[in-house]
C-alpha cells in the first residue's frame, strides 16, 4: 500500500532557512528581455499529463485537493502550507525522500499561456539578488534552472538550486518547483515529475484575473496531528500575482 503523509504543524511568520526574499528589480535587464524572449515557444504537449479534469475518464484513485487531484505513489508525502490569516491552502509539496516539489495552480487566459511571461519575470527576480537563472529544455518543456542566495544552518552564505517548471492548461496555470538534491540531480527528479504529470487540475467556472491562486482544500480524510515532515530548502512567501518562491508556512500531515 502507498503511504502518503500530508501534513506537519508551523508558522506562516516563522522564517525560511535563510533565502531572502526576492524582489524585483528597479529596472529591466535587457541581456535577460533578449535571453529569456520566448514568442516563439509552443504549448508544452500535456499528452501524458498534466491533465485537466475534463480529460480524465478513468478510475484512478487520487487526492483530492480542490483545485488539484494528486495520485498518491509509495513514500510520497503530502504537506500542505496555510495561511493562518486567511485560513486557507496556499499550495501543495509532495516529498520524496529528502527531495520535493511545490505544486500550485492559477487562472489563465483561455487562448493564451502564461508560462513563457512568469518565468522571465522569476528569473529577473533571482538574477536582481544575486542569483542564477537560466533557460533549459526539460521533461515538461522549457524550464528555469536557479540557484538562490541564502544562508545555511551555520549562518554561512550559501546558494540553493531549483527548478522552476510550468505548465499551461486551458484556462490555467500549474506551476511545479523541484528543491533538494532533486534539482540538480536527474535521476532523482524524474519520480517526482511524474508526480507533476499525475497531477489534474479543476478550474472552477468562477471568472478569475489570469495569475490569481486556484482554491486549495484539506482533503476530508486528513488528520491535524502535528507530524514531523523531511527538511527542504526554504523559499520567500510573494503574493499570487508575482507567482514568486516562498517561505513556508503551517502545515498539516496526514498519513493514508
């Protein structure tokens, strides 16, 4: 049977392991405008996932979230990161091992995708504090490979990779963001880019502004026993709009 934990107890207003909070810069890059100048770039091919809701016919047995279904797999756990203030979901990690990805889902225009537009806009975010982003060619078409300045348990400087991917459904947007050794590491991020490929998406009819925050819910079965959950580089809390890194908040595990 697959174990799937979901949830471990902390505060939104307790901060990340020391990644700054990105912020965008005051002026536009023009190396980064021509590098990251993506009109050409097509619509990734969501043959094998992720699917929207209206896609799917088959008697798969997944987490519902609200706006996100997820399959569970062997040793993937679930947390889920909330907002005190506003009692609700922000968005969904699935861990594997010391590895996970963030999984957040957003409105987007009917006919035209978002996905060429934010990552430029994450990577001049990064690069304006001191970061590295870069363009590459991924399992789930064109992604930013970054590393991010931020300190260690030891106060030291140090530099977190990840992986930002994206991907443009109709009417919406799934963002995934791969951190750990996952995010250098191939072989490591294939198991959970298959969990990215699991996910379906559920766009309410509800009329939305492109990049606002699909609702998440807690699944019916999970439990609020505090639990402890695997480390993860930490990443600052942006609004929905900026679809930026964030820092993480409450969370709640639950084990099926």
């Amino acid at each position: 049977d697959s174990t799937v934990g979901i949830f471990s107890r902390g505060r939104r207003d307790e901060p990340g392991e020391d990644i700054d909070e990105l912020e965008e810069s005051d002026a536009p890059d023009d190396d980064l405008d021509d590098a990251f100048d993506d009109e050409d770039e097509e619509l990734f091919n969501r043959t094998r996932g992720p699917f929207d809701v209206d896609e799917i016919d088959d008697e798969i047995v997944r987490i519902d979230l609200g706006s996100l279904r997820i399959t569970p797999v062997e040793g993937m756990q679930l947390r889920l990161e909330l907002d005190q203030e506003q009692q609700s979901v922000v968005s969904v990690h699935a861990m594997l091992g010391e590895s996970g990805v963030q999984l957040q889902a957003f409105a987007a225009p009917r006919t035209l995708g978002v996905w060429p537009d934010i990552r430029t806009e994450i990577a001049d975010s990064i690069t304006s504090q001191g970061g590295t982003a870069e363009v590459v060619d991924g399992p789930l078409g064109r992604e930013l490979a970054a590393t991010i300045p931020g300190r260690g348990p030891d106060g030291r400087a140090q530099t977190n990779p990840v992986r930002f991917m994206g991907v443009d459904g109709p009417r919406w947007f799934l963002r995934a963001v791969i951190s750990g050794p996952a995010a250098t590491d191939d072989d490591q991020a294939a198991a959970l880019v298959d969990i990215v490929r699991s996910v379906v998406v559920v766009r309410d009819d509800e009329a939305r502004p492109p990049r606002e925050a699909l609702p998440l819910q807690v699944p019916e079965a999970a439990s609020t026993t505090p639990a402890e959950a695997p480390a993860e580089p930490e990443m600052p809390q942006r609004s929905a709009d900026d679809l930026r890194p964030f820092e993480r908040g409450p969370e709640i595990t639950e084990v099926r």
